[in-house]
C-alpha cells in the first residue's frame, strides 16, 4: 500500500506568502511537521488529511513582536502565553521587556519552555524588568540598570533574546535625561541586538520645573541614540512622546530615521489614537510590524470554567474593564485605516522575522521549514473599532483567527480573549 506523500494539505485557501512573493489561491501541504510544498493540485497526491481552506487566508505563523506573556512572575501584567499564542492564531510571541537579567532563568523554564506556542524575548535593560508593567518608575533609573549583567544574559541565551528593551518618555527623562536610553545603546551595542525603544508618556513627570521635558524638543536627541535595525514602538500614541507632536505634525526627524534604517513596531496596547494613525500614515510613514502588545491591564480574561473564587487573581484583571483583543484585531485595525492586506500580512510575519534576526526560519511558507501556518477569515459585514480615545471608525471588513499550525501541530483559535 502505498504511504501518503502528506501528512496534511490545506487546500484552495488564499495563501499570502511576502517574503515568498505568493498571492494565490494553491494549497500548502505538510510532512512530518515541515512545509513540504506549496502549489496547486497538492491535495490530488495523496494526503493522510485534507483541510478545505477555500475562501480562508492562509498565510506564515502570525508573529507578535510586542506581547507581555511573563505570567504570575510580572504580577498583573502577564498574560498566559498560549491564549495570546497558538489559541489566537499566532504561532510566535516576542515578550517585550517582562523577563531581566535578574528573572531570565523563570522566564525560560516557567514560560517559554512550556508554551506550545514558540516564545522568544527582547530583555529588558532594567534589573526589574517589568515586573507590574513598570508600574513603579523610580525602579527604572540608571541605577536599577546592569549593562554587563544584560549583555551576559543575552549572549547566553541568544536562542531566546532578540533584542534590549528600553524607554524614552518624558516621565523618565524629567529623573534622568537620556541616561537609562544611552545605557541601553552599549547594551545593543554590545550584543549587536536591536535596541526596542518605548515612546509616548508612561510615568508622570517630576514635580517641579527642574522635572519638566519638552520632549518634542528631545526627539532629535532620542533619534540620535539609535541605529539600523533598532525599533521605535507606539509611534501612533494618544500621550506625549509619539511620532506626533503637540503641534499636530509629524517630527520631520521620523522620516529621517526611517531613511537610516530604523524601524516602527505599531505596539498597539493602550497607547493606540486612529488619529494619530491617520496622520502618520497621510504622511507616508508605514509601520514595519504590527504588534498588539496585550497585557492584563487592557485585556480582560474571562473565567474558563470554576467559580470567582477559583481564581482569586481576577480581580486585578477586571480593574481593567472588559476589553477582548488580538493580533488580528491590531491587524484589521489597519487594514480599516487604508493599508494593503498584503502589507499587513507581511507586517505580521515576514517584517517581523527580519526584526528579530529570524528571517532564515520564520516568517515564509518556503519548502523545508517548520510548518508554522496561520488560516485566517476575512469577516464582511459591519463593525464599529474603537480605540483608546475613545473615538471610532467603521469597517466593512475584519481578519479573525481560525487556527494555526505550530510545527505541523493544529491547534483552533478558542482563546477567550478573542474578540466575538
């Protein structure tokens, strides 16, 4: 009897390829957990299981370059990283900033190592790390950084940490300038790691004049800073500190930077204003890679079986508000604001393997790598976005998870936080 020539072929989908320069409908087939091919009539050679993928995208594991998915360890803050992970319909999660130098060893055995989905990490520069999303800004001075301990727990963990997690917002520079960003620079430096650079007010300011920043002013010193493959995150924030100024205009320096190599991660989260967006995207500026940076300040985890009392943890979640969100909601998002589908998706997978220095593993449906495949839906109907200002715009069209392959695994997109 003849053996198959597939484990699994997902056939007649839209499958949407950047990196590989496919938009087409054909079929993706699977062998012992690689992509074995890509093409039409795959189906039709003999197949242990065949999935109808017609009228569903399908395209690279969706990679989330900003999740915070250090659980239990950053208290509130973390989320669990399978529900944003495969359960979402995202193969691959980058923590931004939750594990340190200090706490690098839990995030590796308590997070990434049991997560089915692949976690990776941009470490942070402080020794705190994010324990409560940097609730607490007088730990996040130059004196609570380590170059030499982050640099040692980068290079010794290389196949986790892709890059150094830093700020530059006017709450800190009012403490201690551009100090904690220069220490980050001889980490990134150091380890030739891109340095991931949070913009947009976080901390209240200093009391007093001494404690004042006009951080228009200090963009061009921010900008300075930093070099080719580093990253400017949140450039469409509602707070002070974006790529937009009190002025209403974009900081010419932006596309400056942009011309040397730098690169823009959306880093949705709270800091997300569709005016603000609108008015970097009229002024030609593209963000590189989406990000939904999710967090248990602003997603809201429902219970999963149990009673309250089950789960005394919750409450701090419910602070939050009910809010239930997704990479693919950030990618609809943009997808409504004018942008490309083709230019999201590249946005959400072969953009963000380049930004982590695995261009060569992740981010393509090409022969021979691991079969990290994301289906997706492409929704019409009529849906009102509403960001963190409160304002709103309508959709005829959103992109919702179906299930994903990790490692030719299938798991379906159930994860409660999912948007209905």
């Amino acid at each position: 009897m003849n053996q198959p020539s597939f484990d699994l072929v997902l056939a007649g989908g839209r499958v949407i390829d950047p990196a590989s320069g496919i938009d087409t409908v054909c079929d993706v087939a699977v062998k012992d957990g690689r992509i074995a091919a890509v093409g039409e009539g795959l189906a039709g050679n003999g197949a242990a299981e065949t999935v109808d993928a017609a009228g569903l995208l399908v395209v690279p594991g969706l990679i989330d370059t900003h999740a915070h998915v250090f659980q239990h360890v950053s208290g509130r803050f973390g989320l669990n990283a399978d529900l944003c992970g495969v359960r979402s319909g995202v193969t691959t999660l980058v923590d931004q900033g939750g594990p340190s130098c200090m706490t690098f060893p839990a995030f590796r055995h308590f997070i990434a190592e049991p997560a089915t989905s692949r976690v990776l990490a941009f470490v942070s520069i402080y020794v705190v790390g994010g324990l409560e999303g940097h609730y607490y800004p007088e730990l996040y001075g130059p004196g609570g950084i380590d170059v030499e301990a982050c640099t040692r727990t980068a290079k010794s963990n290389a196949d986790l940490v892709k890059g150094i997690k830093a700020h530059a917002e006017s709450g800190g520079m009012s403490r201690w300038g551009l100090e904690t960003l220069k220490l980050a620079r001889r980490a990134g430096d150091e380890t030739g790691l891109p340095v991931y650079v949070h913009l947009g007010q976080l901390w209240p300011e200093r009391a007093g004049e001494e404690g004042s920043v006009d951080i228009d002013e200090a963009m061009p010193d921010i900008v300075a800073l930093l070099r080719e493959g580093d990253i400017l995150a949140h450039p469409f924030t509602r707070h002070p500190g974006g790529f937009v100024s009190r002025n209403g205009q974009v900081h010419p320096v932006i596309a400056a930077a942009l011309d040397r190599g730098l690169r823009v991660d959306v880093g949705h989260g709270s800091h997300f204003s569709f005016a603000m967006a609108q008015r970097v995207l009229e002024a030609g500026i593209r963000p590189f890679t989406v990000g939904a940076d999710m967090h248990g300040y602003n997603t809201h985890v429902p219970h999963e079986g149990g009673t309250p009392d089950d789960h005394p943890d919750d409450e701090m979640h419910l602070f939050a508000g009910q809010t239930k969100f997704s990479l693919c909601h950030a990618m609809t998002e943009l997808l409504a604001m004018g942008v490309p589908l083709a230019d999201v998706v590249a946005m959400s997978t072969a953009n963000c393997a380049t930004a982590i220095g695995m261009s060569d593993t992740l981010g393509a449906l090409a022969p021979g790598r691991g079969a990290d495949v994301s289906v997706l839906r492409m929704e019409q109907g009529r849906w009102t976005l509403s960001d963190n200002s409160g304002d709103s715009i309508e959709t005829t069209e959103r992109i919702t998870p179906v299930f994903c392959l990790r490692d030719g695994a299938r798991f379906e997109a159930d994860a409660p936080i999912l948007p209905n």
